[in-house]
C-alpha cells in the first residue's frame, strides 16, 4: 500500500519546520539514500534522505510551507505496481493516535479548525515541560488569572480545552496567578494606528526560535550579573609569539584564546559548570563552550565540545570551520545544540561592557567587550596597559553571586598569565 513519507524530527527539541524545497517530483523513482527535500529546522537547513525505494506518488506539502509538524505526511511513496489512483489524500497525514472526545470538546475543536492558530498553543510548565492549550482556552486563563501549568487538560493528548479553564478556579483575591510569557505589545497595530511607514522583513525561523527562548529565559531565569576587568598584555604577546611561528599556516585569535581560559576555568571551579532543575544542580563533566556566532539568518551558538582537552591551534582551526558553516546554515543539530557555558564577544564591534541573555539550560553566559589602552599603577610607576571588561551573568538559582564572583577570578588568572593554560 502506498507510504506516508513524514516529517523527520531532525534534532531532539524539534516539532515543526519549513519545507524549504523538494529535490524531487511527483513520478521521480528514488532509492534509500536519496536526498529527496531540504527542511529549515530551528536554525539549519537539513537534507532529508528517502529510506525506501519507491515513486513519489503524490507530494502533500508544497515548498516553503512553514510550521509543518513533525510525524506530518510531506508525501507518498508508491511501490512496484501501485499507482496515484491508490492514494487515500484524506488518510495522508499521520499523526499520534486520536482519541475520543466529548460533545463540548469536538464543537470547540470544531470552531477553531478553520484556522492556523488552531493547533494547540504550548507553554512551558514550572518544570519546563510542554503545555499544550487551545488558542480559546489561553483567552479564557488569561482573562481569568490563570497559570495554564496548574490545570489538567482532558482534551485529546491532554490538550487544555475551554471546559478545563472555565472549571478551574481564579487565583485568590490579592494573590495574582504566576506569571506567564508574553511576547510584549503587537508593534505592527501600534505603528498602523500611529500612522508610521515600515517595511515588513519576514521572520525565518531562527529568529522565531531565538526571539521565544530569550524571552523565556529572561522571563523565567533569575539573572545576575557580576562585571570584571582584566588585562590583555600577557595574553597579546602570547598570542603573538604563536602567530609569528606559525608562518602563516593559522592564526589563532584573542576570542579562540578566551574559549579555551573559559574551559579551563569551568574545570579548576566546577560549581560554575552546572545546569539547575528543580530537583538537583546538574554538574557537568567536560567544558562544552557555546560560542554566539551572528548569522544573515539570526544568532547561532556553535559548541566547542571538551575545549578544556584542546589546544589553541585545534580550537581557533575548529571556530573557524564551524562558524563559516553557521553563517551557510549548514551546522548539524548536535554542533550548535546543547553547550554547558556560553561565550559571546562583541569586542571587535567596539562595544566595551554589556550584558548577555543566558542561554537555556545553561547557567553563565560570558559577555566580552572590546580591549583598551589606559594608564595603571605598578609598583609606584604609572603605566600603560590593555585591559577589557568581561560580564558574567548567571542563574542565580545555581549560580549565585559568590561562586560567580570566584569563577570570574580564577577566570582572571588564566586571562593574565596565558601561560598558566599550557601547564
């Protein structure tokens, strides 16, 4: 019988992408191994191969069809005999198993079919678990008081359904419901009724993806932030000896230099190496430095697994490789997935202090301003150094101000005396 070919799950974290394009038309025979159709995940672009061999009977989803769910037929793959006319078109698309629902739970489904919006809007629960609510059932919380992570959903795949909201209780006088995320004022009403002129620059979905993690982190993590100057002198003449012997074959840079301070200082002061969950402090083993990398398509975290076991030359030739890649769109999900620290550098645009958005579920991002000549006092003489600002935020829930503060100085040390890492 004909075979639905579905929509990959392409990393770990993903439920929808764009179908970017078909390699393939309907009649072309392919084999296992094929690539067939490329497919916009969270921030890549992915080849998908065929696994079986067969004809494209009928391709369902058309190209550049945005937010189509993972396990969603995207086409039918006919056997030796079959042809189009066996296709059943309304049984194309595969899902999880349905099951029954009651009289008020299939009208209210009923009435929001017609549109987009009508797939189940997920939240995040305390524990950052999914929550799935239909579009009606998020109006009524909202206008209730309600935190959708309280209440139990009796709608397919317990889905929250209008009758859960409505049967929930309010939050009690003078006690407001816990917070939920928003996405801020709708900008394109206010500039309409303001009268402004704007281009509209359609968002892919790096920057959809991005946008709703960072403002999850900043509404759910407790952000702290400690800022610290350190000087560059030792760490420049270093960095300068090894260029000068490499003639010409790589040129490392003051940013691979600091991926590798970063590793070493998590493994010298573990209690910054670590991950909060609501039932223990996660503690990881090996350095995995996240590096913001900024793309046409929107900000990008290449990962520099176990940077502490690396040398300067492996991890400048490994940043160099990965980001290029990144800026193609071409990163494989485990490259920029995952990550136990993250590292963002904005010195070579001239910034010298700001602070970073922490990148979930990390605990400390790194933000590194750009390095600067000023006068110091050295044993009575005034001099003139390169010093920078750097400014650690941390998940204070893990990470408080007293271990971010003694990671930042053991970080300094490795800053100052260069040295001290290749020991």
């Amino acid at each position: 019988m004909p075979t639905p070919i579905l929509m990959p799950a392409l990393s770990p974290t993903m439920t929808e992408g764009t179908l970017a394009k078909w390699h393939v038309k309907e009649g072309d025979t392919v084999e296992s191994g094929d690539v067939i159709a490329e497919i916009e995940t969270d921030k890549a672009t992915m080849e998908v191969e065929a696994v079986d061999e067969g004809k494209i009977g009928k391709i369902v989803i058309g190209e550049g069809t945005e937010n189509v769910k993972v396990n969603e037929a995207i086409a039918i793959l006919l056997e030796d005999g079959e042809e189009a006319a066996d296709i059943d078109v309304s049984g194309a698309a595969v899902s999880a198993p349905k099951t029954k629902s009651k009289p008020a739970e299939q009208k209210e489904q009923t009435q929001t079919a017609s549109s987009a919006s009508a797939a189940p809007v997920q939240h995040n629960g305390a524990n950052g678990s999914r929550v799935f609510a239909s579009p009606l059932a998020k109006r009524i919380a909202a206008d209730k008081g309600l935190n959708l992570a309280t209440i139990k959903g009796t709608g397919p795949h317990g889905r929250i359904v209008k009758a859960d909201v409505e049967n929930a209780k309010s939050a009690p006088a003078g006690q407001s419901a816990p917070a939920q995320i928003t996405q801020g004022p709708d900008a394109k009403y206010l500039a309409d009724a303001y009268g402004m002129e704007y281009d509209e620059i359609p968002n892919n979905n790096v920057r959809k993806v991005v946008a709703r993690r960072l403002t999850e982190s900043k509404q759910t993590i407790p952000h702290f932030y400690l800022t610290s100057e350190m000087q560059l002198d030792n760490l420049l003449s270093m960095r300068k000896q090894i260029n000068e012997q490499a003639n010409g074959e790589y040129k490392i840079s003051v940013n691979d230099i600091l991926i590798k301070a970063c590793a070493m200082a998590l493994q010298k002061y573990p209690d910054a190496n670590v991950a909060w969950t609501d039932n223990a402090i996660l503690q990881f083993k090996h350095s995995d430095v996240s590096v913001a990398v900024a793309t046409p398509n929107g900000l990008i975290t290449p990962i520099i697994k176990k940077a502490e076991t690396k040398g300067f030359v492996e991890i400048s030739k490994e940043m160099k490789d990965m980001a290029g890649r990144a800026r193609e769109g071409k990163l494989k999900p485990e490259e920029f997935q995952g990550g136990t620290f993250s590292l963002s550098n904005l010195g070579m645009f001239g910034i010298t202090e700001f602070s970073a958005i922490i990148n979930p579920p990390q605990s400390c991002i790194l933000a590194v301003g750009a390095g600067e000549q000023k006068p110091y006092v050295s044993g009575g003489e005034i001099k003139i150094g390169n010093f920078m600002k750097v400014t650690l935020s941390t998940d204070h829930r893990s990470v408080d101000g007293a271990v971010g503060a003694e990671f930042l100085q053991v970080l300094k040390g490795y800053v100052e005396n260069p040295v001290s890492m290749l020991m």
